[in-house]
C-alpha cells in the first residue's frame, strides 16, 4: 500500500489522512473522526462503547475499515483504524452529533479540491508546497523534495515506456 501522509484541520482538531495511490482514495482516521464529532476526551473508548451498542456499524467497521499506519501525535507510526470516505459517511451517521453536518460538508471541500487537482495537477503541487510549509520544512528543503518526487516520476515512466 503506496501511502502519502496529510493531516487536514477541522476546526482547530488535527485529522490523520492517508492516501492510497494503488485504490486512489483517501482513508480517514476513524478516532480522529470520533475526537472531532464527540469532543470526548477519549475518543478510542468512545468508539469502543460506540461498537458494542451499534452491533452493525460493530460489524461494518470490521469488515470495511483496514489498518493503516498513520503518524500520531508524537510522531511515531502505528496502525490505526481508518475509513474512506463511504465508511466515514457510515460513522457519521452513527454517532449523535450535531457537528455531523459540518464535518459532511468539510468532507465535501476535500472532495472538492482533490477534483480541482485532477483536472489541474498544479494545484496538487501547490498544496503540497503548502502542507510541507505548515508541518514546518525550510524551502530548500521542500524545493528538493519536489525534485526528487518528479525526477522518481521521470523514472517510473521511462521504465513503463520500455515495459521493464
């Protein structure tokens, strides 16, 4: 599993993102999610309760939510539940919250601009400058980085043009 790390804010709350080149989608970290929509101090005992009183999303998130390793806070990486966006929208619905909506319509704006990425790849290297710039990189530091995420491109697809 190809993963690209993010950490996206809900409003002042960190959520872990991980994206899947192989499936081309994101996986949410379902804690996080938990965190942003109860305020609960513990979220993972949250969602332990959560998982025990609603035997189907029990089930659901068993059968649908992988394991994926994502950073924690301390910056280390450790498998943690995560969901994509289906899932996420399944969770949502279960948990009483009245920040439901608003976080239905931040999944919405990520949405949004992953769509603008697509259609204008320069966006996607905008916001990649962006993101390394909040998690506190020096410019040369991000500049090389970006040099080397388009020489390795440059490589991969010589190597698919001579099929090796």
């Amino acid at each position: 599993m190809a993963n690209e790390a993010l950490i996206k804010l809900f409003k002042g709350k960190q959520v872990r993102i991980v994206w899947n080149e192989e499936q081309e989608k994101y996986y949410f970290s379902v804690v996080d999610i938990i965190e942003v929509l109860t305020e609960s101090l513990n979220p993972t005992d949250y969602l332990k309760k959560l998982r025990k009183r609603d035997i189907e999303l029990g089930a659901f998130l068993g059968t649908n939510c992988p394991q994926v390793a994502m950073k924690t806070s301390t910056g280390k990486m450790r498998i943690t539940l995560a969901a994509d966006l289906q899932g996420l929208f399944r969770i949502i619905q279960s948990v009483p919250s009245k920040k439901a909506e608003p976080v239905k319509q931040w999944l919405a704006e990520l949405g949004q601009m992953r769509i603008d990425q697509m259609i204008d790849p320069e966006l996607a290297f905008q916001m990649a400058v962006e993101d390394y710039r909040r998690q506190g990189y020096s410019d040369k530091w991000i500049n090389e980085r970006m040099r080397s995420i388009e020489m390795r491109k440059e490589l991969t697809d010589e190597w698919q043009r001579r099929n090796t």
